[in-house]
C-alpha cells in the first residue's frame, strides 16, 4: 500500500495492522511524518484561534467604528473554539497561553483586524503585541 497513491486506503491499511498488531508491516517512516503533521495541524489550529481572537481584541480596544457588537460576538466565538480546542487536547492550554505563542499570532492578528475593516491599515495597530494570556482568555468585555 502506497501513501502515495491512495491516501485514504494507506491510512486505513495502517489503522488494520495495527488494530491486528502487525508492528513489522507498518509503514513507520511514514506513520511518523503523518503523526508528526496531525500535531503540527493542532498547533496551528489553536494558533490561528488565537490571531483571530487578538484581531477581534484590536478592533475592540481600537474603537474601529460600527464594530462592537459584531466584535463582541467574535471575541466570544473565539474564546469558545480555543477552549473546545483545549479540552479536546487538553495539552494545548500552555502553548496557548505561551507568551512566545500570543506574540506570533499578534502578527497575523495584525493584517486580520485590517482584513475585517477595510477602512483601517495595519499601522495603526501597535506593531509590539502588549497582551498577556489574561487579556485574551480572562478580560471582560462589555457591550454597551
């Protein structure tokens, strides 16, 4: 079985054998690289939750006009996806709440909260991300 040529039939090959335990016929060179792209996929899933979740924060705290309760919406959508995240991988929560994390998804939060408000370009936006995992899981928001 070739990962190659039928995905789907590869995987579902390599869920057989190793349901039968057949350890010396799996593909693992392979096996390895897929298991590896699932935990990378899960890393990037949360991430991307997470730039989506700042970009809603920016335009809330930059009074992007016409926005709050769309954006309130938002923010609570996205708090709600990422702790669906968590608690299906519940070893997410600290890369989540990682600092260094926070930091790389301010960069893409950046070109969303312009992407979501045509009028708006990046630079009004802090270039340096000033939010903590507080900010983004614990800050209340209150529409008025």
């Amino acid at each position: 079985m070739d990962i190659h040529k039928d995905y789907y039939a590869w995987i579902t090959h390599q869920v057989t054998l190793l349901n039968a335990k057949k350890w010396h016929q799996l593909d693992i060179e392979n096996l390895t690289d897929e298991l590896n792209s699932l935990a990378r996929a899960e890393k990037q899933n949360i991430e991307y939750q997470i730039s989506l979740l700042l970009a809603n924060i920016l335009t809330w705290d930059h009074h992007i006009p016409g926005q709050n309760q769309r954006t309130l919406v938002n923010i609570r959508c996205c708090r709600f996806l990422i702790d669906y995240l968590i608690k299906d991988s519940p070893s997410l929560e600290s890369y989540s709440k990682d600092i260094k994390t926070i930091r790389e998804a301010y960069v893409y939060a950046l070109f969303r909260a312009a992407e979501n408000n045509p009028n708006v370009v990046p630079s009004i936006f802090p270039k340096k991300c000033y939010y903590t995992s507080k900010d983004l899981y614990e800050r209340e928001f209150i529409f008025e």
